[in-house]
C-alpha cells in the first residue's frame, strides 16, 4: 500500500476517518464471530453429552443378555493355602469338602557330577514327552554345551538347566513342561554314552513278570541231590498264609512247584531273607559260680559262722568249626529225565530282599523245584517269586530321579480323582474352576453361592451414569425465567447452550419413562419396577425438587437382600424374553438401550449428525468472515483513493487561488494603486 500523508491539504485526519467507516464496515464480522463462538461451544456441549450417553449405554448394556451379573456365581475357600477356585454362572450353589492328596508333579531327573571343563563324547540320544519326541544330536562339548543343545532342540517340552554343586563340578537337570504322567520323560539312544553321564542305569522295562510262589507243607520234599546231607536235625514250619517259611537248625528241603515256571536269561528268584544264630554253649554255662549268702549254725552251744564265696573260673572254650556255607536256596530243572541243580549261597549277614539271577544258569529251562536250606541257627524265607522282567521299548532307566511324574490326586465329597495337572482343573466341579497349591491336612470346604458384588457394582455404575446423564442434560438445556420485561438479554447467557433442543428434550423424556414404567416378567417372583429393589426418585418425604429431578436413590441393602433371594426376578426385570424365542424383547435395559442406539450407534448416530450441523456452520461463519475480510480490504482502499482525490482537488484549488491573489498584487503593483 503506498505511503499517503493525508489531511496535508484539506487539514483533516483523513486516516482516521478511513479507520472510523471501516470498522463500521467491518461490524458484522463482531457478530459472526459471536455466532462461531457459539457453534463451537454447542458442540463442546454435544461431545460431553456423547461421552455421559455412551457411558450410560455400556452400563445398561451390563445389565441384561450375556453381560448379566444376576447369575454370576461366587466361591468361598476355608483354606485358600490349599487351594483356590474360580466360579462361572453356570456353577451350582451348594457346599463341598475337598481334600488334596497330592499334587501333580513334572518329571525331573539329572545326571551324574560332572566336571565343568570335562569334555563330553559326541552322542545321539531322544527325548520324548507326551507322545512328541526330539532327537538331540550333540557333537561334543562340556556340560553346559550340552545343556544348550537340548533347549535348542526340544524347548518346547523340557527344560535344560546346570547346577552347580561343588567346585568346578555340575549336575545337568532336565525337567519336563508337561505335568503329569502324561509328562514322563521317555529317553532312547545311546545306552552306554548316557550311562557315563549318568543320566540312565539301564533299559526300563514295560512289565513285569511274577509267579508268587504260596508255601504249603504237602509240596516239601527230602534233598534229593548228589550232595549227601548228613546229620539233619532241623524243623521246618509255614504260616497259614503261605507266605513265610522258617527253617530252624539244619534242614534241606525241596519245593515242588505246582506249576512249572519257564526261565529267561533275565529271570530272577527274589525273596525276603533274615536269618538268627544258635546260641553257644559258653553262653549257656555260667562263668562265674557263688556259694550263697552269709549264715551262723550252732552245735551243742558251739557258733558256726558260713560265709558268701563266689569264684569265677575261666570255662574251657572248645574250638568252634565255622559253617561258611549257612543258608541258601537252590534251583532244580529235570531236561529230559536228567536233574540240573544250582545251588545259591545267600549272605547270612544281610537281612532283607536279596534277588538271585537264576536266568543266567536256567536260561530257557522249566524250573520245577526250589531248595530251601539252613545249616545252622534260625532261617527265615518270605514273600519268594520267580520273576521275569520284560523286554523294554529301548526306553532307559532315569539314574538320578529329582521328582517323579506324578499326577494330582485329590477326595471330592469321599471321591477320589486324578487330574495330570494342579491348575486349571475345570470338569471336576460344574462350572468351577480349581487350582491346587499344597496338599491338604484336613478336608477344606468349597461353598458356592450367588456373587452379589458383582451385581451390585454393576447396578451402581447404571444409576451413576443415569444421573451424571441428568445433571449435564438439565445444565445443558437449562432456561432461565426472566421476570421483568427487557430481562431476557440479560438473562441470556445464563440459559443452557442447548436450550430449547427438542431432540434432547425427546430423550430425555423417553428416559425418564423407561425408568418410571412397569415391565412383564414371568417368573415365580415378579419384580415389575425399580423401586421393588430398592432404586426409587426420592426417599418418602422428600422435597418435590429433589423428586422432580428424577435422579436415582439405591437402599443398598433392600438392593443386596433381593438379590441374595430372588436374582431371577432381578434379571428378568432389567431383561426378558416375553415369546418365548430366546431372545430378549423387554425390561428396563433392553427398553433404555433400545431408546439410547440412535443416539450412540457407530456410525453417523443422532449426536453425531448435531455435530456436523455444528462444525458446517462454523465453517459456513468463517466463509462469511474471510469474504467480509476481503471486502474490507478493497473498501479501505477505495476510500484511500476518494480522500486522495479529494485531498488533490483541495491542493489544486488552492494553488490556483494563490496564483490568483499573486497576478491581482502585480496588477496593482503596475497601475500604482
């Protein structure tokens, strides 16, 4: 814009005046930007009305259909050390006793001491777990290399791990991730090589196979062997259960099997054996003899005194004959007439289970006989089997077991049940789901009932939202009264920004009906309206005001007591299917959320299109603005153009008369005048 110096010759602040007729131009633009100004506001007022109508549309929501609380179900543990239980409302009210016999467990076992820095073999071995099985292919490496290898290789289902124990040495453990039986680990490969590890003794076998042998008077026979047997004065007795035979002093004797057992190389004769010696002589006869007590004896007047004499003497001890072979058993076969014996020294000195490997001797044989001897004291043979062991699946023998496979066993109502797994277990109690912690040392009660918290919170967050709704509704479309005519300018901007709104005015109306209506029900305890469980507009008393306001009052514990004892009643009256085709068609939340979807559904809803009117005219005003604005520029520079016009027209004017008054004071300079 071109510098102008106005007024220079008019003398007035055309300037100002320029500034004066635009901002008189320019009034309009005051008023739309009040008019802007207030769009935004109406629309700040519809967003936080939008957010208290969804809020209350997901609390009714809550109320009714699968959301219900009303049959939400809860559990009661009288000692959560043991255990604890979730309840879904499908769970049956009632009272239990359970008890945790013991806990489900994951397989565990490890390896030998290792030296941290030994470098292992190269070696292929696998791991299977519940039916999926790794093949670990290591090259070689220290203890930790090969740790590294099997959770690289098979993570998934165990878990490898070093420990360390002592310096420089570590275990190698490996744990299996599924508890249970169904989570043994199950290792195949290279025997050897995995026995100096130490992580298996051997071949496990899948069976055993066991012929109890019953002792019985009738079956015993003399020694029939080429050894002679000389001397024999020995007692041989059975107890009436067969199972335990006593020789006392020296005695052989045949068992004849009532039915013949076929021998495998791995066949074995196992037993229960204790043995008691004879007592000697030197500990029959004293060593030491007394004479007896002190006495007096008088003869014809004469005093005799006897004393105590006690004399210990060495007993000649005769030389014993030490017996090596004491007690035993023997094996006898019959091939083809001809007699194979074999007779077992067992040791005397210790007590308990001794296994003899038959198999070794009467490998494919029919064993018929089995001998039974003592040559001395007292021998005791119980609980004897021929037993066989079962080729294996080339499964190996764990060495070092940390903790079996073990599943959980618990006594539900006196029932006893396995599970293969502590957590989780869902298809004991209907609908409830138990998780095991300890095991248990006495009975701990489960009590199912109604959860009435839930329902109660859910129920409090509904009338908080309907009167959180009401009081921004009521501040939002409030109209003040004006009482003295002229008022109502003043009184303007004390009334709601949505005042007058008849869509909010529609809703609000509908809502205050929902809440205020009766609905059917159909079950034996009707509940028909709110203020049958305690939620009502006012207390008895109360002020009109507060009544008129028609927000919500809960008597919690009239709220807790319904619940407690009719909760169907409760459900049917928020929502219920009136004809019979499974789908809910009335009660208060289904007739609320009915009212609210215009309003709240996703898309372009009631509130949203308000909006929209909203941003398009404020958007509308700032057209109408910019185009003033542009207007005003060209009216500023038209009147800058007029008053310079006019301001050349007075400096012109004003030259020529000053050229006048100049030529009028020559001429008279002329004439003399």
């Amino acid at each position: 814009m071109p510098v102008t110096l106005g007024g220079v010759a008019s003398g007035m602040d055309t300037d100002q005046i320029i500034q004066k007729l635009v901002e008189v131009e320019a009034r309009p633009i005051i008023q739309w930007q009040e008019e802007k100004d207030r769009y935004s506001l109406r629309k700040e007022a519809l967003r936080q009305l939008q957010t208290k109508l969804n809020t209350l549309n997901t609390a009714t929501k809550d109320l009714y259909g699968f959301r219900s609380p009303f049959k939400e179900k809860g559990v009661q543990i009288s000692d959560t050390g043991v255990l604890q239980a979730q309840a879904s409302r499908h769970a049956e009210n009632g009272t239990h006793t359970l008890e945790v016999l013991h806990l489900a467990s994951s397989h565990k076992i490890s390896t030998d001491q290792i030296q941290e820095d030994e470098i292992l073999p190269a070696g292929t071995f696998s791991i299977e777990v519940d039916g999926n099985s790794y093949t670990i292919k290591f090259r070689g490496g220290n203890i930790k290399t090969l740790s590294d290898k099997i959770n690289e290789i098979a993570s998934s289902v165990v878990s490898a791990t070093t420990i360390k124990t002592i310096d420089n040495k570590s275990i190698l453990t490996i744990e299996s991730k599924v508890p249970g039986k169904k989570g043994e680990l199950k290792i195949r490969g290279d025997e050897e090589y995995l026995k100096k590890i130490g992580l298996v003794k051997g071949e496990k076998g899948a069976a055993r196979e066991s012929q109890r042998i019953i002792f019985d008077t009738k079956y015993f026979t003399g020694y029939t062997g080429e050894k002679p047997i000389e001397d024999e004065d020995g007692t041989l007795t059975v107890d009436k259960d067969g199972k335990t035979l006593v020789i006392d002093a020296k005695l052989w004797r045949e068992y004849i099997l009532p039915v013949e057992y076929k021998a495998q190389k791995q066949s074995i004769l196992e037993l229960n054996v204790s043995y008691a010696k004879e007592k000697s002589e030197e500990e029959v006869i004293p060593y030491k003899v007394e004479i007896g007590p002190d006495e007096t004896t008088v003869i014809k007047g004469i005093e005799l005194k006897g004393y105590n004499v006690s004399r210990e003497r060495p007993l000649e001890k005769k030389p014993k004959k030490e017996i090596e072979d004491i007690i035993g058993v023997g094996v006898i076969s019959i091939e083809e007439g001809k007699r194979i014996e074999k007779v077992y020294k067992l040791d005397s000195n210790k007590q308990g289970k001794q296994e003899i490997p038959i198999g070794q001797d009467f490998a494919d044989k029919n064993i018929t006989k089995i001998l039974f001897y003592c040559n001395d004291g007292k021998a005791t043979f119980q609980d004897a089997a021929l037993v066989t062991e079962q080729k294996g699946e080339g499964i190996l023998d764990p060495k070092n077991v940390i903790a079996e496979a073990n599943d959980a066993k618990i006594k539900l109502d006196g029932v006893e049940i396995v599970r293969p797994k502590n957590s989780g277990i869902d298809d004991v109690l209907k609908g409830v789901t138990l998780n095991l912690l300890s095991t248990s040392t006495k009975p701990v009660t489960i009590t199912i009932r109604q959860n009435t918290e839930t329902a109660v919170e859910k129920i409090k967050k509904f009338v908080e939202a309907y009167n959180d709704y009401l009081a921004l509704n009521k501040e939002l479309t409030k109209a003040v009264k004006s009482d003295k005519v002229g008022d109502y300018q003043k009184d303007k901007n004390k009334n709601g920004i949505l005042m007058g709104d008849m869509t909010l005015m529609r809703l609000q109306n509908a809502l205050n009906t929902a809440i205020s209506s009766a609905y059917p029900s159909n079950t034996q305890q009707p509940i028909k309206m709110l203020y049958q469980i305690g939620i009502s507009t006012g207390e008895i008393n109360a002020k009109w005001e507060t009544i008129r306001e028609g927000k919500l009052i809960i008597d919690e514990a009239k709220l807790v007591e319904v619940l407690s004892e009719n909760p169907e009643g409760v459900q049917d009256f928020f929502g219920s299917d009136t004809d019979g085709d499974n789908r809910i068609d009335n009660g208060l939340a289904f007739k609320m959320e009915s009212i609210l979807d215009p309003y709240v559904s996703a898309g372009k809803n009631i509130i949203v299109a308000k909006m929209d009117l909203e941003d398009a005219s404020i958007k509308a005003t700032d057209e109408r603005i910019e185009r003033k604005q542009e207007h005003l520029k060209a009216y500023e520079q038209k009147l800058r153009q007029k008053f310079a016009s006019m301001e050349k027209a007075i400096s012109g004017s004003k030259s020529q008369g000053n050229w006048l008054d100049m030529q009028m004071k020559n001429m008279k300079n002329q004439t003399g005048e």
